[in-house]
C-alpha cells in the first residue's frame, strides 16, 4: 500500500523542529504538502533549510493546520506565539500522530497507549509481541521514532504523550490503553483534572467495535474506569494483581503484571493468540533505561532506571530489590520523594545529584536514611564501588534537565561509567 500524496493543495506550519519535527516537515513534503517551517533556535532552522524546507513565520490565513512539538505549550503555562498567532486565526494545531493517521487512509489498525508510567515498556512489549505472532508493526511516536517516519504496516503502535492526546482531531484507535496516572505536567495541564481530561482522549471517537483498557490501580484511573463503563465501546480494566499469562526476565516487579496486563487485553483485541503473547512475553528483551542490567559488578547488578523521573515510577523500581545503593536527584517533581517513605528501610545508602538534590538530602534526613549529597553521576558511582549493597540501582524520581540533555543521555552516561568501573 502506498500513501501516495494525500495531502495535495494543503498547507501546513511545522513549529518546533527537533527530530519530529523535522520528520514531520520533510514526510508532509513527501507527501504533497506545502510546508513552511519555524524553530526559534537558528541552528534548528538553518538545518531544516539545508534539507529544502522553507523555513518562515507562516501567514495564517493560508495555514490548514499547525503541527506543534509535544514540547511546546499551545495553552498553558502560556502559549508559544507561534501557537497564539494560530489559535487567535482558527488553525487547529495537531501532532505528528493524526497526521499519520489521515495519511494512512483506513488500511492499518491503530493502538494508542498511555499513562504516567510504564507507557513505553507496554507500547514495546506489545509490538515485540505482534512481531512473534507474525504481525508487521511499527511502533513510535512519543517512543522513539517520530510517528510520520515510521513505514507502513498493518498495525500502528504509538505511545501518546498527554500533550500529543491534547491535539487529535479525527484519530480513533481500535485498541488503546491508560495504564495509570499520577501528579505530572500539571504546569501544562492546570492541575489533576485537567491531566486526567488530556490522558482520557486517548479514547475519543471510538465506537463497539474497538476496545478500551484502562489501569485500575489508583484513583483517578478508577473514576475514569467507571466512566468508560457507560459508553459502548468494550472495557477492559487491568491491574498489578492480575495473573499475567507469563513472565519475562527483563519484566520484574508487581508494576510490570499491569503493563503485560495491557499488553495482553491489547493483543487479544487485535486476534494474536495466547501462545504468542506468552511467547512474546518470555522472549521481550527490554528497554534501554527502564530497569537495564548494565554491568555487574561482584556479583552486584548496576541498574539503569534513568527513566524514572518521578517518585512513582522510582517506586516500581525500589520495590523489586532489596538493600539497594540508590543513585537519585536532578531536577524534582512536585512532592518530591516524600511518597517513597515505605521503601526506605531498603535503602542501604543514597547517592543523591543534581540541582535538587539538597531537597531529596532533607526528606531522607527526616526519616533517617544512610545518604550523601555526591553532586554528579561521576561521583555516585565513584562512591557506589564503595558501598555494601544488593543492587546498585540509579533511579532518579527526577527530571534530568538540568546536568543532562535529557533521561536517555543520563542513562547512557551511567551506562558507560558502571562499565568503566568493572
């Protein structure tokens, strides 16, 4: 199947030109768009030039549609101009997801997965699990590759970040999942209400013939369970205690039964059999930052749980070991890591980095936890040869920005320093 040119004669505004972006520029090109393009960083657009982009502030009376980066704000905390300029002109902003959608003309089936946590290892698994079954898929969007550059296939896995779900207009998923929802981007989204509102379009527009799974662990998920329930499409509701059909080694912890839970219900709805999901299940090999073996050390595993950049995906992690060497901080969520208190008698000490690491220092100091404020990873890991523990596990419960590009140039450079130290 060919997408052809299905958006000929229409005029699109990219904003925003990091890797999706950029992706989006160049697909919509090729695919009979006009493109005109804007990043504020002139390296950005200097590089979406040489590529054959035009590259200019767009004139909104002649834009179809803006394509914004997930990154960007279009409402809160307060809308980029670019993003004002086109709402005060009537142009829907969208993402690279409905895009994708509109361009693929009906032939594949769509699956969105979200949630606060476990989003990215339930869109892999699942994927790992089609291409057991014999299933061609592609899985991306806020996973990896951008959602317009992924091929074409029978069956589109996509996770959906909350700002991505903020901007569909006409995608409908045959299958989706929300998994769970904790106290995150609550600067974009107002407060918990209004992030619980932007995760829940990941059900919009589907009808009895798809299928809706939600996780039923906490709170807010529970509620939007029970609304779901009043509508006609099928509901599904997971959870952590659930039997899975099996476990894989790279799939440890209470919190991964969910996310095989979701995976499960969603390749049911998609007809793979129970065979294949077991034995996709069994043979999933991972992901990079989410509980990664990357050295061991004496018998010690070091662990790299970069991802992890709030206290509630922090938890999942400390709560499958044991006497642990914890490497934590950067730049913290709101609550910071007082949430953690029922796993500290685990921790055998703490090495804590990053801007906000005094914060993190004056929670554990408060119910006495073994901890050093140690400043950067080069340092904690240092100090971590040096100490008794089962495991050695970085799991930051906090965003990286202010010493790292982001949580996977963290994770790489633990990574790198574990396997230094052997």
């Amino acid at each position: 199947m060919s997408r052809g040119t299905p958006f000929t004669g229409q005029r699109f505004a990219v904003v925003g030109l990091g890797r999706a972006g950029q992706a989006s520029a160049t697909a919509l090109r090729a695919l009979g768009a006009d493109v005109v393009a804007w990043d504020d960083k002139e390296t950005a657009r200097r590089t979406a030039q040489d590529a054959g982009v035009t590259v200019a502030e767009p004139d909104w009376a002649r834009i179809d549609a803006l394509i914004l980066s997930p990154g960007i704000p279009h409402r809160l905390p307060r809308p980029h101009p670019m993003a004002a300029a086109a709402l005060a002109h009537g142009v829907p902003i969208w993402t690279d997801a409905e895009l994708l959608y509109r361009a693929d003309g009906g032939h594949s089936r769509f699956v969105g997965i979200t949630g606060t946590n476990g989003k990215s290892t339930t869109t892999a698994l699942l994927a790992h699990i089609l291409t057991t079954a014999g299933i061609s898929n592609a899985a991306g969007a806020n996973l990896g590759t951008p959602a317009l550059a992924l091929p074409q296939v029978a069956a589109y896995i996509l996770e959906m970040s909350s700002y991505m779900l903020e901007r569909l207009a006409l995608l409908r998923f045959d299958a989706a999942a929300m998994l769970n929802l904790s106290p995150d981007h609550l600067d974009r989204h107002g407060d918990m209400t209004g992030y619980a509102a932007a995760k829940a379009h990941i059900f919009d527009r589907q009808t009895s013939a798809d299928v809706a799974v939600v996780g039923v662990d906490d709170a807010w998920s529970r509620t939007m369970a029970d609304h779901m329930a009043t509508r006609p499409t099928p509901l599904i509701r997971v959870s952590q205690h659930d039997a899975p059909l099996g476990r894989g080694p790279t799939l440890p912890g209470a919190h991964n039964a969910q996310n095989i839970a979701a995976a499960t219900a969603l390749a049911r709805a998609l007809g793979v059999a129970d065979a294949d999901i077991i034995q996709g299940i069994a043979t999933y090999p991972g992901l990079p930052h989410r509980q990664e073996i990357v050295a061991v050390r004496n018998g010690i595993p070091w662990i790299n749980d970069s991802k992890a950049t709030n206290a509630d995906s922090t938890a999942w992690a400390l709560s499958c070991h044991r006497r642990i060497v914890w490497i934590a901080g950067g730049t913290a969520k709101e609550g910071g890591i007082e949430s953690l208190a029922q796993y500290f008698p685990r921790i055998a000490h703490a090495l804590l980095i990053g801007r906000d690491a005094p914060i993190l220092a004056a929670t554990l100091a408060a119910h006495n936890v073994p901890h050093s404020v140690v400043e950067t990873l080069e340092n904690a890991v240092t100090t971590a040869r040096n100490l008794d523990g089962e495991v050695v596990l970085l799991s930051p419960a906090c965003a990286s920005w202010d010493q790292f590009s982001g949580f996977d140039q963290r994770g790489d450079r633990f990574r790198a320093l574990a396997k230094e130290s052997m």
